[in-house]
C-alpha cells in the first residue's frame, strides 16, 4: 500500500517535471525566459525546453504589427487657436525584451511621446499650415516617435492624423472662407472661361474675315478675267462682224456688177428705167425735181452719150463690154462659205452657212425692179394680150422734145430697126396706162404735181 502510494507520487513529479521542463510558443509572439529570476533568452514560436523550477516563461509578447488609436489631442497653433487632433499610430516590437525590461509600459509611453511631438511640431505652425500640412505633420512625428522608442524595441511604421477639429467658429468661419474662395474661383475660372471664349470667338472672326476676303478677292480677280476674256471675245467677234460685213458688202457689189456686166443690158433698157423712175422721184417730199420741155430731149441725148458711142453715121450705139469668164462665174454661181476660211472658228462657219441657205433661197422680184428684157420679151411672145400699154399712149404730148441720134426721144438705136419706140402701144418696156383714180397729163404723173426738173 506504502509502496503504491510512492509509486503514485513518484509519477505525480515525473509528470509535474515534465511539465515544467516543456513550453510550446505559438507562431508571431516571443517569450522572455528567466532562469532564477534573472533574463537568460527570449524564444520565438515552436518547442522550448526549459530547466524544471528553474527557468520560467516571464512573458508573451505579440510580435506583429500593431495599431494604435489615441483620443483626441487638444494642441495650441502658432496663431494661439486650440484644435483637437486624433493620432494613428501603427509600431512593431522587435526587441520583447526591451519592451519588458527598459519602459513599464511602453503603450502610455508612445502615447506621451506622440502627444509632445504632436504639440511642439503644431505649435509652431498656423491653423491654415496644420490643416494643409498632414503629411509634413506625419513625418515628423513618425521620426520623433521612431528615435525616441528604438531603446524600447519598438518600430514605429507610421503615424497618421485621424483628424483635426478647430473650434466651432473657426470651423464656421472657415466654412464662409471656403465657400468665399469656392466662389471666388468659379467666378475666376467662368471669367477666364468667357476670356478663352471671346479670344476663341474673335479669332474664329477675324479668320472667318480673313478667308471672306481673300475669297472675295479672287472672286473679284476672277470676275475681273472674266470680264476682260468677255470683252476681248466681243471685240474679236465685233470685229470679225465687220470684217464678214465689209467682204460681204464687196463681194455683193462685186457680184451685183458682174451681174451688170453679165446680162449685157442696152441702151434701151436704161432708159426706160430711167423714165420708170422719174415719176417716183417725183413723188417725194424731200426731192422736188423741174424739168422744162424743151430740155427733156438734150437730158436724154447726154444720157445717150454717157452709156455709147457714135459710129460712122452720126448715130450713138451701144456695145455691151465683153464678159470675161471670170465674170461669168462671179454671175452664176457663188457660195458664201468661200469668203472665209471657216474652219478657224466653228461660230463663223454656222454664220456663213445659214447666210448661204438665205442666198440660196429664191426671192420673187417686187415691183419695179429691174427686169432682164430678155425675159420680159419671151413672156410677151408668149402673153401678147397681156403686155401694158405704153406710158401716156393717150396723152402723148404733140410738142417736140427735140430729136437725137438715137430716133423718136432717143429711145431707139435705129428708126425702123424693129426696135418699138417709147410712146407706142405695146412696147416691151412700156409703163402702165393711167387708172381713173390716178389721172395723168401728157407727161404720164399727176396733173396737180408740178413738172419735174432736172
């Protein structure tokens, strides 16, 4: 039984030995180790023997990183104005046993610490300073705390402003500032914005000028070339106008003499359109023409002369001018497109081409003109009933004009040729008999009318 309870007391202190001589660290704290009261090691997580009632675990201190909050801190600025500051402060122990044996508690320490510093770097700084001067405020302290808790085996990480409240009027007159300054720079930046605006606005203006102008100005240059382009066009078609005229009007006299020559006309036929003409000579308002009597037959005989010549017998003969060839072809045929050589400008060519379809078109004679007696006396031949009767045949006047070379009134070349003379009925070149409405004197116009004169 002795026995027995020895043996149960036996394993009682085997066990308690065991006990004492084993101690298990968790991962992120370290124990501080004294052997007889006196600090032999410190020891980090994992197994740890220890000398049984001899060594013993002092203390477990947390090794990881810790934050720390403070309350709020009341601190004069520079211009005497107390504000409250909250302070954040992350440290790390690295040393346990520094923490455990240089400073009784090394969080009240910190916190003195951080609350000198935060008085003697604010106070020598304005409320406008400390309010915008956190991070130099940050560093600072961080720097002071880290110096003064190196000998506690602590690392300061970092150190944080929670907050910073001025008094309640300051706050209030700090709100009206802030809002005085909002305004003042959005009244700034709208007037600078409006400035920005105007300087925008008048140089898109004066480009806008600047492109109207020179845009006019070539417009102007352009309507200016076209102007002078226009004016040099109308010159040259002026002048080439005048130029077709003018060859024109030549090659129409040209072609109206060679007509002339071309259809061999006598004395006769001159005369009677001189005598045709007399009475609408007569007829005008503007021409008022006296020819006495006895001068109508010297008229003629000068007339005679001027047209022929006297042959051997004393009497005036006409002798149609030999008709050369070149003649002939200027009389029978003529295109107006030869004048000119049209293939130079296609406006002259279509001119010239519809002048030459008006040519070509034929025209009846109006009364009065100039007949081929040739023609008229192949129509008489044909048509002896219809021919006129001779100017005045009725009235023909008993008064001699006075006789020329050429016969009766010298008319006819030779008397008796077979050549009708002017006064008979049914000549070739008689004029109209006098109407009833119309009558006539002796001398073929109206008897109101006063005789013609040369």
């Amino acid at each position: 039984m002795v026995g027995t309870i020895l043996l149960l007391v036996v394993l009682i202190f085997v066990a308690i030995v065991v006990v004492k001589s084993i101690a298990l660290i968790p991962q992120g704290e370290a124990a501080v180790i004294e052997r007889l009261g006196r600090y032999t090691r410190t020891v980090s997580g994992g197994l740890t023997f220890l000398v049984p009632f001899i060594d013993r675990v002092r203390t477990r201190i947390d090794t990881r990183e810790r934050v720390v909050s403070f309350p709020p801190q009341a601190v004069i600025t520079q211009d005497n104005l107390t504000v409250a500051i909250d302070i954040v402060v992350t440290y790390q122990i690295n040393e346990p046993e520094k923490a455990i044996y240089g400073v009784d508690n090394y969080i009240i320490g910190v916190e003195q610490i951080s609350v000198a510093t935060l008085r003697d770097v604010v106070g020598g700084m304005t409320l406008e300073e400390t309010l915008t001067s956190r991070e130099v405020i940050n560093r600072r302290l961080r720097g002071e705390l880290d110096a003064a808790t190196t000998k506690w085996g602590l690392r300061i990480s970092r150190v944080e402003l929670k907050a910073i409240d001025p008094p309640a009027s300051i706050q209030q007159s700090m709100e009206m500032q802030m809002k005085a300054d909002r305004e003042k720079r959005a009244t700034i930046l709208t007037a600078e914005g409006r400035r920005e605006s105007d300087i925008k606005t008048a140089e898109g203006e004066k480009q806008a000028r600047i492109l109207s102008a020179e845009g006019e100005k070539h417009a102007t240059i352009l309507r200016a070339e076209a102007e002078r382009h226009a004016t040099i066009l109308k010159a040259e078609g002026e002048r080439a106008a005048k130029y077709l005229q003018a060859q024109g009007e030549a090659r129409a006299i040209q072609k109206v003499n060679a007509a002339i020559k071309a259809s061999g006309l006598t004395p006769e036929v001159l005369a009677f359109q001189y005598l045709d003409k007399l009475p609408k000579m007569a007829e005008g308002q503007a021409s008022t023409m006296w020819m006495i009597p006895s001068q109508f037959g010297d008229s003629l005989e000068q007339f005679a002369k001027a047209m022929a010549k006297k042959d051997d017998e004393g009497v005036f003969r006409y002798e149609a001018s030999e008709v050369s060839s070149e003649t002939k072809e200027w009389a029978e045929a003529d295109d107006p497109a030869d004048w000119f050589n049209t293939k130079s400008d296609p406006a002259i060519a279509a001119a010239v081409a519809a002048a030459n379809a008006v040519a070509q078109k034929p025209v009846d004679p109006e009364p009065g003109e100039m007949i081929n007696p040739r023609r008229k006396n192949r129509r008489r031949e044909e048509d002896p009933e219809g021919s006129t009767p001779a100017l005045g045949a009725a009235q023909q006047p008993e008064t001699d004009y006075g006789q020329s070379d050429f016969g009766q009134a010298g008319l006819t070349p030779e008397a008796g040729a077979g050549s009708p003379a002017a006064g008979t009925q049914n000549g070739p070149y008689s004029n109209p008999a006098p109407t009833n409405e119309s009558p006539q004197s002796e001398w073929g116009v109206n008897p109101d009318q006063q005789p013609p004169r040369l």
